[in-house]
C-alpha cells in the first residue's frame, strides 16, 4: 500500500507525456521548430522527475527502515506509526508521549525519542524539507492559559520543531503548523478516538512532488 500513492504520481507523469506527444498537442505544437523542442524538453523533464521519484522512493523507504530499527519499542505500543502517503514520510507521535496533558512543553522523557527521529533526518535526509504539524481533539480547552486547541496544536508543534534544531536538524528546512481539531483522523465521539487525533506529524517532504507541480503547471500553461 505504501507505494500506490508514489507509483501513482508516476502514472499522472505518464498521462501528461502521453498527452504530450500525442494528439492535440503535437498538431499543435508541430508547426515549428521551437515547439518541438519545447516538447522534447518536457518528456526529458518527466523522464528526470521519474527517475528522482524512484530515488526518493528508495531513500523514504531506507529512512523508514532505520526509524523503525530505532523506534521499535514505541511502536509496538503504538505510541508511533510510520507510513509513506502523498506527502512523503510520515511520523505521527501521540500527545502522550511528547506532552502532559494541555501542556505544549515537550516532556524530559520524551527527548531521546525526538532525538532518535532527528538524528536519522540528519542521518539519511539532511536535504529534505520537513513540516512539524499540531493536532488536537475537539474537547475545548477551560483550564488552561490557551485561547483555544489551535494555539496549544501551534506552540505543541513549535516546541517540537526547536527541540529538533537543538539536535541538528537544519532550521531552514523544518517549518511548524497547528492544525487544532481541524484534521481528524478517527471520531472524536469515543475516547480512543479522541486519542487518536491528539498527535504530532513529522513529515518528511519529497522533492518530486514540488517539481512535479512546476512541470504539471508549465505543461497546461502552455
């Protein structure tokens, strides 16, 4: 299943090279010389992103090997998951391992487990943008200094960010979002649900898909 959403990709690749030199396209881009090779620069440029979709691939799933070598114990408690969707690799970390209870503080023991995920980042993908995102479930906050779920999600997500630079992640590529109770990812209508949701992804961001994005626009620009 992880790599559907990745060979996915590559099939949208496909679809846009077929269309490319078929059909439409190459009645009309056939009247010149420049047209044809704007056209052969896009099919290089797909035929690159394919080959870096597939070297990404390979390097998420190294990354993921190592973490779950190093996370072992906190998996098989089901304090962390680690998956490979749209987005790229994904760490979700439960609220209890990281923070108290509508504190955004990260807990002393739960340091050599950030440290563990940072140090693989710098390990295996030093180059790799990365977003740190916040999530709560939808039971509001009354006795806290909190406005609301968004600023604990927010300040959870920041302290989790800071906490990865001091280990040597570099700060130009990690940026920090809360996202409250806004993305659920179970019903907030059962406890474990509400368990759920109260998490942190680490998401370790793939170059192809931004790429991929650039091509995609200047194909149907043009």
């Amino acid at each position: 299943m992880r790599n559907k959403r990745f060979l996915l990709a590559a099939m949208v690749m496909i679809v846009v090279s077929s269309f490319m030199v078929s059909g439409c396209a190459v009645n009309f881009y056939k009247q010149s010389p420049r047209s044809k090779n704007k056209i052969q620069d896009l099919e290089k440029q797909i035929d690159d992103l394919e080959r870096q979709r597939m070297e990404e691939q390979k390097q998420f799933e190294e990354t993921k090997k190592m973490l779950e070598s190093r996370l072992q114990q906190q998996i098989d408690d089901e304090s962390i998951s680690l998956s490979m969707d749209d987005r790229g690799l994904v760490i979700v970390l439960s609220d209890e391992i990281l923070f108290d209870s509508g504190k955004a503080e990260v807990k002393a023991n739960a340091g050599p487990v950030l440290d563990k995920v940072s140090k693989v980042i710098v390990e295996k993908v030093p180059e790799k943008n990365i977003g740190v995102s916040g999530h709560t479930d939808n039971v509001p906050i009354t006795r806290s200094s909190w406005k609301s779920n968004w600023e604990l999600s927010t300040a959870r997500a920041t302290n989790v960010l800071h906490h990865m630079v001091s280990k040597g992640v570099s700060p130009a590529k990690l940026s920090a979002t809360g996202y409250g109770e806004h993305r659920p990812v179970a019903s907030n209508s059962t406890p474990a649900g509400r368990a759920k949701n109260r998490r942190v992804e680490i998401v370790i961001l793939p170059d192809f898909v931004e790429k991929r994005e650039s091509v995609e626009e200047e194909v149907y620009v043009k």
